[in-house]
C-alpha cells in the first residue's frame, strides 16, 4: 500500500506545493520587520579603522556635578572578534589602562582645550574596563567620565583612538 502511494504523481505533487508553500513562508518571515536593536537615540556616529567596527554615541550630556557623562555602543559588524587589549583605547601615560577606554577625550576647537577621562585617586580611570572582546556581529555599551567644559561649549569634539573623529556633538543638558 505505502509504495503504491510514492508510485502516484498526485502525491509528489502534493509534496512539491507544500514545499514551496513553506519557502514563500520562510520567505516571508525572514523580511518581517525586525525589532530596534537600541531604543536609545543615537546622537552621533563614526566608523573605525577596521572595517564593520563602529561607535554609536548615545549620549553625551553635561550633569550637575561639573562632568560630562559619554555613553556609546561598540558594534562590531565583523566576521572577527574585537579586542581591547593592547591598549588600543588606552591612555599611553596609564599603564593600567590596557583594557579601557581611558584614551577617548574631548576637544574644545574654539576654546583649544582637550578634555581628558576623569581619573580616581589611585590614577584608574572612570570609564568603561572592558574585561572580553567583543564578538563577530555583536555590540558593547560602553561609557567615561569627563570634567565638564564652561557652560557657554555647547557643541564638542569627540575624539576615539582608531575611528574618524566626531566634531561638533551637541552637548545634552
């Protein structure tokens, strides 16, 4: 009886609507609109020296303390993982800097004035140690602290070691 059933057309007929009723499925589903990866709103954006490596800023806002809270997402579009280590983001003059983000700062072009990432007691930066890398087709949020330029710099540069600097980033309020 079953190998009466395979001898048919009817049947193989069958099997050939169904599969590629389940390939326009599939179809269909792969371009269903994917949901926001951030629901942050990225202020500013810059590509890095290796490709499928970028930084979205999503924020960069002036607090009441004196300082300037920096918040970015790391994504790495590559087919590699992203490491930190060797101090590729480091303050040169903080050996302890080798896995952090101490080396990103900000530049003042009217005032002439460089901002860098607040320092502890003990010289560590506030900022963002980053423990692993980041891997193939992941992101990483990411953050430092910054003394906060006068009141009247109301736009700054962002300077990240390896990527296309960022000028004139709005400081939020």
């Amino acid at each position: 009886m079953i190998g009466y059933i395979f001898r048919r057309p009817s049947f193989w007929a069958f099997c050939l609507v169904l599969t590629v009723t389940l390939s326009f499925v599939d179809i269909i589903w792969a371009q269903q609109e994917k949901p926001a990866t951030t629901s942050k709103p990225v202020v500013a954006e810059t590509d890095g020296e290796i490709p499928g490596v970028s930084v979205q800023i999503t924020e960069l806002r002036r607090l009441d303390n004196d300082t300037i809270n920096l918040k970015l997402i790391m994504t790495n579009d590559s087919d590699k993982e992203f490491r930190f280590g060797d101090g590729i983001f480091a303050d040169r003059d903080y050996p302890k800097d080798n896995w952090t983000i101490g080396g990103i700062h900000l530049l003042d072009s009217t005032g002439k004035k460089k901002y860098l990432v607040v320092r502890d007691s003990e010289g560590n930066c506030v900022c963002s140690h980053v423990a692993a890398p980041i891997p193939a087709h992941s992101r990483m949020n990411l953050w430092a602290k910054f003394p906060a330029p006068p009141e009247n710099v109301r736009k700054i540069g962002i300077i990240i070691p390896h990527f296309q600097p960022l000028d004139d980033v709005t400081i939020q309020d």
